[in-house]
C-alpha cells in the first residue's frame, strides 16, 4: 500500500529539533515571565470575522493564506494565522484591562496558506508577547529588551538586527497616504498585480512588497518619517534614546510597515542575513486602535512575535546541539540485578528529580548495554552485576573522560552523583 505522508508545509518536527524548540522555550518563558508577563492559552480556531475584522480584509494573510472553512453548523471558522487578534478578542471577552496594565504572553502553532519553502511553512509556531494598557514608549522598550536579551541567552546576538520605524499617527497617516497614492499612481506600469489593487484600498501595504521588480520604485517611495506627528516623533525619539542607553542597536527603516493593518507608531522587525529570503525572525508593534475595533475599550496595546522555527534555524547555525537523551544510564545483567535496578533507578529519581536516568531496557550482555550508554550521551554508566548487589555497590564508569571506572556504595550513590553532575557542563 501507498503511505501516507504529512501534510504539504506542515513539518512533523523530530525529536532533535524538539529538543532545540524546547531550550528555546524554556529560555523564552522564563525570560519573559521575569519582565511579569503571565501566560495565556487561546484555542486554535476563531470565528472568522475576528481576523478579517483585526488583521485587515485587504492584506496578504486574510486575502491569501487563511485555512477557513465552515463547520458543521455552517459558521465560518479559521485556524489562527497569528495570535494577536485571539488575545485581543480574549481581553475584550473577559475585561482582562479594565483593572489596568495586562501583559500576556503564548506560544503555539499559527497556521497559513504559504508556498512551503525553507524557513516557511504552513503550520508553524510563535511565541507572542503583548501588553495591554500601556501607551509607551518605556513599554515598547521592554518589549526590545526581552527581545534582545534572549537572543543573548541563546547565543544568536551576532545574526539579528533591530529595524525600527513608526506609522505616525492621525492626520500625519492621512497625508501620506495620499502623497503615496499619488506616488504609485505615477508608476503605475511598474507595479504587480497585488499592489494595482492595493493602490486605492490599502496602499501603505504596497510599501511591504517582496516583489524584486517593484523595489526601486518603492524606493523613492514618500517615506512616514517625513510625516510623522509631533507626539509620534516623541514617542520614537524616547524609545530610541532609551534604547541607546541600554546598548541596543537599531536602525531606522523608513520602509518598514508590517504586513497586518493593526499597526499605529512603533513597528519593528529583527532581521537576519543567514536565513536566505526569510529575514524576519521576530515582528511586532504597536496597535492602540485594536481593542477598541474588536468591541472594547480604547486600550494602547504592544506585542510581538517570534518565528519559532527561523529562530531555531539562527541557533543551529550558531552550534546550538541538542541535549543529550541522559545523564545517567544504568546497566543490570543478571537476575538479581536486573531485578533491583528499577528499585535503584525509582531512588535515584526520589533523590535527584531532574536527572536524566536511561535505565536498560531489553537485555543484552554488558558490552551491548555499555554501547547503548554511549549512544544516549549519558556522561557515566552505572554498571550493576550481581557481584555488586551482593556488596551493595554499583560500579560508577566515566563515558566521556578517561577515568577509572570505581565502585560506590549504593546508600551514597545519590550523593556521589549530584557532585559529579552538578560538575558536567551546563548544556
Ligand atoms: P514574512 O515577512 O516572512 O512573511 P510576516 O510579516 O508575515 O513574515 P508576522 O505575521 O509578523 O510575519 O509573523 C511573525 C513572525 O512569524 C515572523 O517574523 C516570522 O519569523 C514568523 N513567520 C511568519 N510566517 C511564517 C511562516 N509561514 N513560516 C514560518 N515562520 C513564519
Ligand atoms: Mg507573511
């Protein structure tokens, strides 16, 4: 029979790279939650209606890449193509703001009706951070901050740079958007297909074309910056100041615009060069009018989104490896042994929860079972014959440094293992 393969553009992720997604995870949630934002969990499928009414009905991800189909009962629905318009419509729905500042932050799988390719998939994860409540800009500072200091943790500082711009505000919005109308309506034969219909419903979207043949028009493109309100340009010069003294880098993109239309002031992108055609990395902005389209209160909001995979991508090429599958293994050959090794193992675990213990399972002599320790990476093998069941000892053998092996006692075996663990570097 023919076999059944995964799903074009939905990856099934093996366990090596799981284990990269979860350092990431683990780094990622424990860095956030210390700047106090809590975790949320929204389901994967919306009404329909929330993403057209947040995202934009004129944009790439609501005019192309949506999975929507009706249910049983008719209603439209659509797997979540990100995750801002679902914490959105969850703080509306349980008046999360309405006591003050919120900062939430998930992470899971988005879904979107891309050409699958290298660093682009159709299922594939995000960690969101958003703050609710705060107009800024020291949040937006906060934001950066969390940003930078985990591609610091993860070691892939050197491959990001931060791009910022701001939207501007207001009347300011208007006025370039008309001078960009006129702009595009000038060159009129260079533009695609997309941006010929964008040109009067949403023009500043064209400005976030991938299509090389209309780069060098956009170029000379009216830039925001030249029409940015007073308090805008405030708002940027603060983050930007503060972003100074805290050493972080950033440049002024005055093309960046983001491809959802929720966007007000900030918008910024971490970008990479070696991820070929798939720069962004992590993407957010500010979206103060969003709460209050999707039915709630007038609330500034804040957030951004990290690519999982790309950002797994950046720490394999940076020498990230994954862990090894133990720490410990245990091998036991002959009945007795074989017998008290789960006891032993169970006491170990008692003693040292976090220990990766591989015990030996389906037999085997003593050099298969020791071939197998190797394998798992374990950095010692506990060796447990019948001789040492008789003396109460287990022989304690060196995987990766050319020591003796020695025998221990099994009632200070614990001990003698938190020493030489909490001595193994730090994965
Ligand atoms: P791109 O410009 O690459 O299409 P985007 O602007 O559509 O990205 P966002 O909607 O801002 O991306 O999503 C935030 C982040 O999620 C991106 O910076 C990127 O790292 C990641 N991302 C977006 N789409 C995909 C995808 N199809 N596959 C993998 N990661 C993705
Ligand atoms: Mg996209």
């Amino acid at each position: 029979m023919v076999s059944i393969q995964a799903i074009r553009g939905m990856p099934d992720v093996l366990p090596d790279a799981c284990n990269l997604r979860a350092q990431l995870l683990r780094a990622a949630s424990e860095i956030i939650e210390s700047y106090g934002f809590r975790e949320i969990s929204l389901p994967l499928l919306e009404k329909t209606e929330l993403f057209a009414r947040s995202i934009g009905e004129v944009t790439d991800i609501v005019e192309k890449e949506m999975y929507t189909f009706d249910d049983r009962n008719g209603e439209s629905m659509t797997l979540r193509p990100e995750a801002t318009a679902g914490v959105v419509r969850a703080v509306v729905q349980h008046s999360l703001a309405h006591g003050g500042a919120q900062k939430l932050w998930l992470a899971g799988p988005m879904f979107r009706y891309e050409r699958p390719q290298k660093g682009r998939y159709r299922q594939f994860n995000q960690i969101n951070v958003e703050a609710f409540g705060l107009a800024g800009p020291d949040i937006d500072v906060e934001l950066i901050a969390i940003g930078a200091r985990l591609w610091k943790r993860l070691g892939v500082s050197h491959a990001l740079t931060l791009e910022l711009n701001s939207l501007g505000d207001g009347e300011g919005r208007q006025r370039h958007r008309a001078a960009l109308v006129e702009y595009l309506r000038g060159h009129a034969d260079v533009l695609d297909a997309d941006a010929t219909r964008r040109l009067e419903s949403n023009p500043l979207r064209v400005l976030d074309s991938k299509n090389p043949d209309m780069q060098a028009m956009l170029a000379g493109a009216p830039q925001l910056p030249d029409f940015w309100d007073a308090e805008s340009r405030e708002h940027f010069e603060t983050l930007t100041a503060r972003l100074d003294a805290l050493g972080i880098a950033w440049t002024l993109n005055p093309r960046l615009v983001r491809g959802l239309d929720y966007y007000s002031r900030t918008v910024f992108e971490w970008t990479t060069t070696e991820l070929g055609a798939q720069n962004a990395v992590c993407s957010g902005g500010r979206y103060d009018g969003l709460v209050e389209q999707i039915g709630g209160k007038p609330t500034p909001a804040v957030g951004f989104a990290i690519g999982v995979e790309r950002l797994v991508a950046l720490m394999e090429a940076a020498g990230a490896a994954p862990e090894p599958v133990a720490d410990v293994f245990l091998a036991a050959l002959g009945g007795a042994a074989e017998a008290q090794a789960p006891v032993l193992a169970e006491q170990l675990r008692d003693a040292l929860p976090g220990l990766r213990l591989l015990v030996n399972a389906g037999g085997g002599s003593f050099k298969a079972q020791l071939k197998r320790a190797d394998r798992s990476g374990a950095q010692f093998a506990l060796v447990l014959g019948d001789a040492e069941v008789e003396s109460g000892t287990v022989q304690v053998k060196p995987l990766r440094v050319r020591e003796d092996q020695q025998a221990v006692a099994q009632a200070a075996l614990a001990d003698f293992i938190r020493k030489q663990w909490s001595a193994a570097p730090a994965s």
